[in-house]
C-alpha cells in the first residue's frame, strides 16, 4: 500500500500529543509533524519532522524538548536557560525573543534526538543543529532583525519582490 493510500484521520492536537508523551514514558521513539512556527527558521511547519525521545541524561541548555505548560497545551522549545538549585526550566523558540519560565522538570515530556529538516535527518553534533543550539540561543536580542533580513532574502529569492 503507498502512502497516499493510507487513511486519514483527523485527531484533536491535545489527545495525539498525550497519546505521545505516554509512547514516549514507554521508551518509544515517535516522529511528529512540526506545526506552528515558534522554531522556524530551523524546523517549518508541515515540512519538518522531530523524534521525541524518552530522556536519559541531564537536559541541557539548547535542548529541545516538549514540555506541558500548566493549561495543558504542549510546546516544543529550546532550554534556554536552566535554574539547577531549584530545578526550573526556561524555554524559548527560535523565532521568538521572549523567554518563557519557570517550568518545572515534571512539564518537560521528551527530548528532540533528532529532527528531518529539508528531507534530511540531522542530530546533535551535525551543523545546523549545532548553530540553532549554540550561535543562535545566544543571539536572542538580534534575532528580530537578523529575521528580518531572512524573510526579505527569502522573498526576493522567490521571485515575490519587484524590482
């Protein structure tokens, strides 16, 4: 059976992603479909994928990791900053300026151990991974402009600026 034969079937966000974090409490690997784009220029929505894994090592500043905000909706960011004497957390996206925390280690369901950007699996160590972890998490008070920037190149790339 190809994959366009497949069935479909629409599933609520918030249950597919607690059916997730139990597959993942079970030491399970699970691909997802990045949606939104909090983590966008590094993962796009609908065209990237993530592996969320179990953790079984101390997280780390750059991680990324899905996390249960206290509502309960789920979000995957990167650590930005970690508060080790209290055991806080403090989570930013890659496109976003604003630091979000404390989050308790109990919110955090998964670590990303790799991630399918462009067609491409990539993992620690690899560059681009290793730019979003590193350059970019210390770029935060100039990702406004230098995004900026990107979306004009994008564009004009594109052909959807006139000259």
């Amino acid at each position: 059976m190809e994959q366009k034969d497949l069935p479909v079937k629409t599933v609520d966000t918030q249950t597919f992603l607690d059916a997730v974090k139990e597959m993942v409490r079970e030491g399970r690997d699970v691909p997802v479909t990045i949606t939104g784009n909090s983590m966008s220029p590094f993962l796009v929505h609908g065209r990237d994928r993530v592996l969320l894994s179990r953790i079984t090592r101390p997280l780390q500043k750059g991680d990324m990791v899905l996390y249960q905000r206290k509502g309960g909706q789920y979000v995957m960011h990167r650590i930005r900053r970690i508060d080790r004497g209290r055991n806080e957390y403090y989570m930013i996206g890659d496109a976003q300026a604003v630091t979000e925390g404390p989050l308790a280690e109990e919110q955090i369901a998964a670590v990303v151990t790799s991630v399918c950007r462009k067609r491409k699996w990539l993992k620690q160590g690899d560059f681009w991974w290793e730019f979003f972890r590193r350059l970019w998490l210390n770029m935060v008070p100039f990702r406004r402009p230098v995004l900026q920037v990107y979306a004009l190149i994008r564009r004009k790339s594109s052909g959807k600026i006139r000259k």
